[in-house]
C-alpha cells in the first residue's frame, strides 16, 4: 500500500466527498506528522471505494452515518459547490474543531450566512479554499505590511475578473485590510449584468471601487492585465501604502519601499527590494513522489498546515476562511448589484440574502457529470499512481 499511515496521529481527520480534490485534500493531511485519514464519505461508490483503498480508511455512502460513528477532529467537505453549504453545517454541528471546505464556498448569500453561524455557535474553525492568501510567500507579505513595512496601507488594486466569488484576488485585498467590513461600493460587469452566473453564463467578469470603514479604497479591475511598453503588468493585486508597494505579476510576488529621505510620490522613488519572496507557484506543473502519489501543492499543503496550528494552538488561523470568503461574495454581488442599478451606490451589509452568484457549471455540479465519467476518471487516477482507469 502507498499511503502513509501515521499511527501516533493527534487529530482524526474525515474527507466529505473522496474523488479528485477530496484525494488531493487527504494527501496533505496524511503527510501531515499531527493527522490521520480516518473516514470518507461518498455518495459515488466508485469515488468511495478507490479512496477507502487508497488511504485505507473507512468508507460511509452519507456523512450523516459518519457522523454517527465516528469520532472526528477535522472535516473536508470537498463537494461540488451545490452540496458544499448543507455539509459545511453538518460538520459543523457534528462535534468537530475544524472544517476546511474548497472555494467557491458556495452562491447563495444566506448558504455563507448559515455556514459562518453555525462554525460561529459550535466554536468550529472554518477554513476554506486553497487559495493564494494561504501561500507562505503571502502571509510573509501580511506580516511585513504588519510591520509597517510600506507604511499604512492607503488603496489596493486587484486585477482579476473576479470569478468563484472572488476568491483568490479579492480575498487577498481583505487580508491586506484586516478583513475589515466593507461600508459601501460602485461596480460594473462585463456581458448581462442580469445573470446570476459568474463564469459560462452571460456575465463576463465583476469589477468596480470599494469604500471599506477604516478609509481604505479598493480598485477592482474586471480585466486581468494591462499591457504596457515595460511589459506585461498589473495580473493580480497591488497594495500601496504611505512608504511602499507590495505588488504580484506574472513573475511572482515583489515589493519597493521608501528610502530615509523618502517624500510621497511615484514609484520610481521606490527601491525595489530583490530576494524578499519565494515564488511558491505551481510553474512546471505537477509531479510525482516516490510512492507514485502527485505531489501536493504547496498552497494546499500550507492550508492544512495552518488549520492543524490553529487547531493545536488555540491561535487565529492564517488562511482563508469562511467568513472571509462570504465577504468576498458580497462585495462581488454589491457591484453586481450596482451595476444592475445604473451604476449606483450600494450599501453593505446587502439586505437582500437571497441574492446568488453562480460558479461555472463544472464547479457547481459533479464533474463526473459534467465531463463524462471516461474523462473524469483519467483526471482522479492521475492523482495516484496505483490503479489503472477501468
């Protein structure tokens, strides 16, 4: 058998939902030295029986009867984005001290309302999404800006159509800003702002400014680049402070800041610091281990490794979480929402929480579904090694 199996495990952990990212989630865990994969449930009995191989473990067709007889620490639920919000509410009711679900969280605004509540009320940790704010290169990049590196953080600019809730751009920006609550936006869409779709429906990217209560403003620009003579510039976000700039591009993640003599004005007054941030990103694409296993991502293996120290710590967790991810969904909707207005105002909290904003399909459904189960299977066996597709 591949798997390790750490039998001195601290923390029991149980994955919702076993096939390709399930699988990608269980690795980490299990190369974790405080973890076991204990459980699985799957309501596909192919999914079920090829993870319960593989990490050796016990195998439930719902998580209800998981629940039911198994002692847990940490939960997974990593399902299509339909099923995500009822099985994050489960976990979280189930006794656990954390659940970690994959981004989109979900679409509907009272889902992520819900979801945040009861983590809140049982005193569960709520990680979700392995996403670029788990990256150690961008947590470096928090605590320097923590440090007052750049100075006070003034405005920060995105670059990303802001897709899945905005997720991955805008949840950075919020982590930049201390997660503080957004007061008000103005927002414009690409394609009918009338769809409730962010992905292949006839909405074609979200952007807008953002008013947050401490001062900051957002700038989120719908389009993902800007072309210059210097090059290509502005892919993913820019933090600018009262004494430096931390930014990300196509080459990674950079920062300049002022100098002793340093007066407020243009970049060029900037030093551009050199060899502050490792480039975590996945450049090469993936490979494999020794047991045949894909390797995990760096992103994913920092997302359970700061869920475990939050767990075992007591300390705040530093990665997305759930109620960051509700508030990116409701900036997103809020420009969205401008947008259908004639571009006006909208004020946060949104008071409508029936308000929804799909992921494309393959998200929101089950791929196998989606895709066709000869191609879905060629996708989860190239996880691992041990089996070929049947």
């Amino acid at each position: 058998m591949l798997t390790i199996k750490n039998k001195s495990a601290k923390y029991r952990v149980a994955i919702i939902g076993g096939g390709r990212m399930g699988t990608h989630h269980a690795r980490a865990y299990d190369l974790h030295p405080l973890c076991e994969v204990v459980a699985v449930a799957d309501t596909d009995q192919e999914n079920l029986d090829i993870f319960t191989r593989r990490f050796e473990c016990a195998g439930y067709s719902t998580y209800d009867e998981m629940f039911r007889k198994e002692k847990l620490d940490i939960v997974g639920p990593v399902l299509p984005v339909k099923a995500n919000a009822d099985a994050v509410v489960a976990s979280a009711r189930a006794g656990v001290k954390a659940v970690f679900c994959d981004k989109p969280m979900t679409a509907r605004l009272s889902d992520a309302d819900r979801m945040v509540a009861e983590c809140e009320k049982n005193g569960v940790i709520f990680g979700a999404g392995v996403i670029p704010r788990n990256y150690p290169e961008y947590q470096k990049a928090k605590d320097l800006v923590n440090a007052g590196e750049i100075g006070n953080v003034q405005s920060i600019n995105i670059y990303d159509p802001n897709g899945q809730g905005g997720c991955h751009n805008l949840n950075l920006a919020l982590m930049f800003n201390n997660d503080i609550d957004p007061e008000w936006c103005t927002g414009w869409v690409g394609g009918d702002p009338m769809s409730d779709g962010d992905g292949d429906g006839d909405l074609k990217g979200i952007g807008g400014f953002v008013k947050f209560k401490n001062g900051v403003e957002l700038f989120s620009h719908r389009r993902e680049s800007v072309k210059s003579k210097a090059g290509e510039q502005g892919q993913g976000i820019e933090v600018i402070g009262t004494k430096g700039v931390i930014w990300s591009d196509s080459k990674g993640l950079h920062i300049a800041k002022a100098q002793a003599d340093y007066k407020p004005g243009t970049l060029a007054d900037l030093k551009y610091q050199p060899g502050v941030f490792e480039d975590h990103r996945n450049l090469k694409g993936r490979s494999y281990d020794e047991e045949g296993w894909a390797n995990c991502t760096p992103g994913m293996l920092a997302s359970v490794a700061a869920l475990v120290e939050a767990v075992d710590t007591g300390k705040p967790v530093r990665m997305s979480t759930g109620q960051s991810l509700r508030k990116a969904l409701e900036i997103c909707i809020g420009m969205r929402e401008s947008h259908r207005r004639g571009h006006a105002p909208v004020k946060f909290p949104l008071e409508d929480r029936s308000l929804v904003m799909f992921p494309v399909t393959a998200r929101w459904e089950f791929k196998k579904y989606v895709y066709g189960r000869e191609e879905y299977m060629k996708d989860i066996m190239s996880r691992k090694i041990d089996a070929p597709a049947k």
